[in-house]
C-alpha cells in the first residue's frame, strides 16, 4: 500500500499543520496591535492628557524594544528552548497587554508599552524557528512560511477594522485586551502541537554579548527615528554613532569568542547574507511611501480611519490569495527570478503611486498597493524562507532574529530616510502655496506635517480652503518623491538579488510517495 506524504520521514503530519495555525497567531497579533494603537492615539490622549514627548514615548517604545530585543531573544530561544520561549513570552504578553489596558497614567502606558515590546521580542523568532524545526523538508516549510507570512497582511488588514470598531463601541485601553484571548490560546494550544526545540551544544547565554547588541540597536533605531522626526541634531547623531561603536565591539567579541552569542559566519553564506539585506532594503522603499498611504487616504482624501481600513482591505485581500500561490510557482521557477522579478513588480507598483491625483486617486493608490503588495511577498516569504533555511537548526533563532532585525532597521531606515525627503519636500511646496495672513504659529504648525495643516485648518475662516488646497497638494507631491524613491531601491534590490543571491532551483514538486514493503 502507498505510503501518504505525511508518513514519509521528515515530512509534516496534521500535527504540524495545526501547530502552524498556532504558530499564525502571534503574528497577527503583533500587525493588528502596530495599527491599533494610532487609532486609539487621540481617545488616550485625551484620558491620561500625556506631553507630547510622552505620546511619542507611547507610539514609539514598543517598537524600540521589539528591535532591540530580538538578537538576544533568538539566542536565548537556542538555549533554553524555542517553545518554552514562546510560550514565557505570550503570557508576558497577555500580562502586560491587560496591564497596558487599564493603565491610569502616561507613565504606567509607557511602561507597559516598553514590556509589551521585550515580550513581543520573544515571539517572532520562536514562531520561525520552530517552523524550521517541524516543516524540515524545503517544499513543505515554503508552503509553511509563506502561510506564516500571510499573517502579517491578515493583521495589517484587519488591524484599521478592528480599532476602529472597538473604539467605535469601548475604551481606548480595548485595543490592547485583543492580545489577551489570543495569548491564552497560544498558552493551551503550544504545549499541545508545538514541539520543543534547542541547541543542544549551546552555552550559557553571554550577558555582555546580549547588553552589547540590545544596546546598539536602541540607539540605531532612536537615532533614525529621531532624525526623521527633528532633525539631525546632536542627541540623535550621538546615539547613531554609540550605536556604529557598539556594533563593532559586539561584532569583535563574537569574532573572538570560542562559543559566541551570535554566530558571523552565518554571514559568509550568500543566500543568507544577500536576502538578509534585500530583505531590509525592501522594507526600507515600502517605509517611505506606505507611511503616507492612510494619511493621505484620511488628510487629502476626507476618510475616516474605518473607512480608510475599508478601502485598503481588497487590496491586501488580494495579497493574500497571490502569497498563497506562492509555494506553487516557486515548484516551477527559481526563487532567485521569483524574488527579482517580484521586485520588478513592486518598482511597477511604486511608479503606480506617482500618479496618485485627481478623482481617480483613491482607486490608484489602491491600484499600486495592490502591485506592490504582490511585488514584495516573493521577498519576504522566500528570503525569510533562505534567510531560516540557510542557518544550521541549532542556529536557526538567531537566524530567524536576524532577519526578524533586519526588518525593524529597514523600517526605522526607510522612516528617517525617505521620510525625511518627503517631510522636505511637504514643507518647501507648503511654504510655496501657502496664503498670506497667517500667523506665525498658524503658517508654521501649517507648513510643519498634513496634520498640523488640517488642525489649524478648523480654526481659520475664509483662509482656510487655501490652505487645505495647499496642505493637500504639498502632501501629494511629497507621496509621489517618495514612491519614485521607493521605486530606484525595488529596482537596485532587484539587481542585487539577481547578481549575488546564490542560483536556487525551482524546488520541483512533492516527491510522489514510496510504496510500503509489501506485508
């Protein structure tokens, strides 16, 4: 009798596949809680009345410790156990998402915002880690990452809904309570489907090495971030260079040590060392351009966030089904051509974005979406899939954090970057257009963002069309530098991959299942 796939050795069984589904679920959670907290921004602004230092404390901690959290986290998961990792840290989770909900102060949201983010840290690369450990066959774990990577559009795509319904109807500390139900299933579920994994030969946990790396990539992403936001002043230079510093300390002692926290000779491979920085190269086009679509969708075109959600949502729908037919096309054609010319397809997408105007410019920024969320999923799937793949599986949370890293600084890079040329370039055709007659507080709030614009919009009379048509046509030229910048790095990418990424066959199909010795 013919053996199934799934009694062949190495190859998944049901188990695997329902570990996967519980797998999904820290991702979706960590993409509906990015977006839900910029909803809920003004409703706890105006609870706890925090500075305005304090609100971008808010905004910005849990990302600030997700990035510096990671490295450490994967190598700790190698250590003591990818699963017990996992699951230590969805009930932090759980905890400090409760903590965070009923939070009486802006001090007590900022802290729980801080280990929010630490315990977010833990779950990103124990999901794919232990992908790598119960999908070892290649076919089998691309299908299974892609699947995975699906849970980040699910999440961005029902994050505007979902905020925007529960602050429709409770408290802004609601958005928060959705990380509890779903921790609490990830707690019974994971014992029972995940298996647990470790790196068997690995010693103690270096305590410099990890102060050393959560170190230098806090000050790299406040640093960035910063600079997007203020400027390049000396506080913000200071940290990037403490940063730079630190990061050949850390990169010299992992050099010398005889058993080093994080491994550099994973960077020797080419697959893993190319997709690791397309990876963030590409995060960094998509940041400068996909940080302006939902305030272009609410400032310039008059939506509220519900239904800016609304109009966004085919568009990632349609993402979703073309990653899901990602494993099928990589059966038939080398990923190397799938990721470059995916990325060929994002540039197209990009350009799509330059055009945004007029009457038509909500069905063509949806349009561009649409091709560059279809452009990017063959990087992001498959270069996460080589990144994982291309590390020893004692290795694989440090490769999973690696990756995981490169993301958050091509995030923080592609904000301070491009974002910074779109801010100048909003600002220079603002003080172009703007009306004569205001006041000095008014022409600067107005000339400063799109949101101090429309604010001091509300409070003018007669002046207050001009400076709207302004605010709104600066804004547009601003999303349209950015999306052709976007556009130059997809195609350098593009050309990275296909001149470095090491040539990888079309994975074939699914060998077809061995007869069983005859009784």
């Amino acid at each position: 009798m013919p053996k199934t796939t799934s009694e062949m050795p190495g190859y998944a069984t049901r188990r695997e596949w329902c570990g996967l589904a519980v797998l999904m679920l820290p991702t979706i959670l960590l993409a509906v809680d990015m977006t839900v907290l910029h909803l809920a921004a003004p409703h706890l602004s105006a609870d706890l009345k925090p500075t305005s230092a304090q609100l971008l404390w808010i905004l910005d901690i849990y990302g600030f410790m997700i990035a510096g959290f990671l490295v450490t986290m994967g190598t700790l998961g190698d250590r003591i156990g990818r699963r017990r990792l996992l699951l230590a840290g969805a009930l932090a989770f759980g905890i400090a998402s409760a903590l965070a909900a009923f939070s009486t102060s802006a001090e007590m949201l900022i802290v729980t915002r801080a280990l929010l983010g630490i315990a977010g840290a833990t779950l990103m690369p124990s999901t794919l880690s232990l992908l790598r450990q119960m999908f070892p066959v290649a076919q089998q774990r691309t299908v299974a990452i892609t699947i995975w990577m699906t849970g980040f559009m699910i999440g961005s795509a029902i994050g505007p809904l979902v905020g925007g319904l529960m602050l429709e109807f409770f408290w802004w500390g609601s958005a928060f309570l959705l990380g509890v139900p779903v921790m609490l299933v990830l707690l019974i579920a994971g014992p029972l489907l995940l298996p647990e994994s470790r790196d068997e030969q690995a010693g103690a946990l270096d305590v410099v090495s990890a102060l050393l790396s959560v170190t230098m990539v806090l000050a790299a992403v406040y640093g960035l971030k910063d600079v997007a936001r203020n400027g390049a002043g000396w506080l913000p230079v200071l940290a990037l260079a403490v940063a730079l510093l630190l990061g050949a300390v850390f990169v010299r002692r992992q050099l010398r040590l005889a058993e080093p926290m994080f491994d550099m000779d994973l960077f020797r491979d080419r697959a893993f060392s190319t997709s690791v920085a397309a990876m963030m190269l590409t995060i960094l086009a998509m940041s400068g351009a996909w940080l302006m679509i939902f305030q272009y969708l609410q400032g310039v075109a008059g939506l509220s966030p519900l239904r800016a959600g609304v109009v966004m949502l085919p568009s990632m729908l349609v993402q979703v089904v073309a990653s899901l037919l990602l494993p099928l096309l990589a059966r038939h054609v080398s990923r190397v051509r799938l990721i470059a010319g995916g990325l060929l397809v994002a540039a197209a997408g990009f350009l799509v974005l330059t055009q945004v105007a007029g009457d038509t410019a909500v069905a063509m920024l949806v349009a561009g979406t649409v091709v560059l969320g279809i452009g990017v999923m063959p990087m992001m799937a498959l270069g996460t899939d080589l990144v994982v793949s291309a590390a020893p599986p004692e290795k694989s949370g440090a490769a999973s954090a690696t990756s995981e890293t490169a993301i958050e600084l091509g995030m923080a890079l592609g904000i301070a970057v491009i974002g910074s040329v779109g801010a100048a370039v909003y600002r220079s055709r603002m003080t172009a257009q703007l009306p004569a007659g205001l006041t000095a507080p008014d022409a600067y709030a107005a000339t400063d963002t799109l949101g101090g614009a429309l604010a001091v919009v509300e409070g003018l009379g007669g002046a207050g069309p001009g400076v709207l048509a302004a605010a709104r046509d600066a804004f547009s030229a601003a999303l349209h530098v950015n999306a052709a910048i976007g556009a130059v790095i997809a195609l350098a990418t593009a050309m990275l991959v296909a001149r470095f990424l090491r040539a990888t066959p079309a994975a074939g199909p699914v060998p077809p299942p061995a007869d069983s010795p005859a009784d």
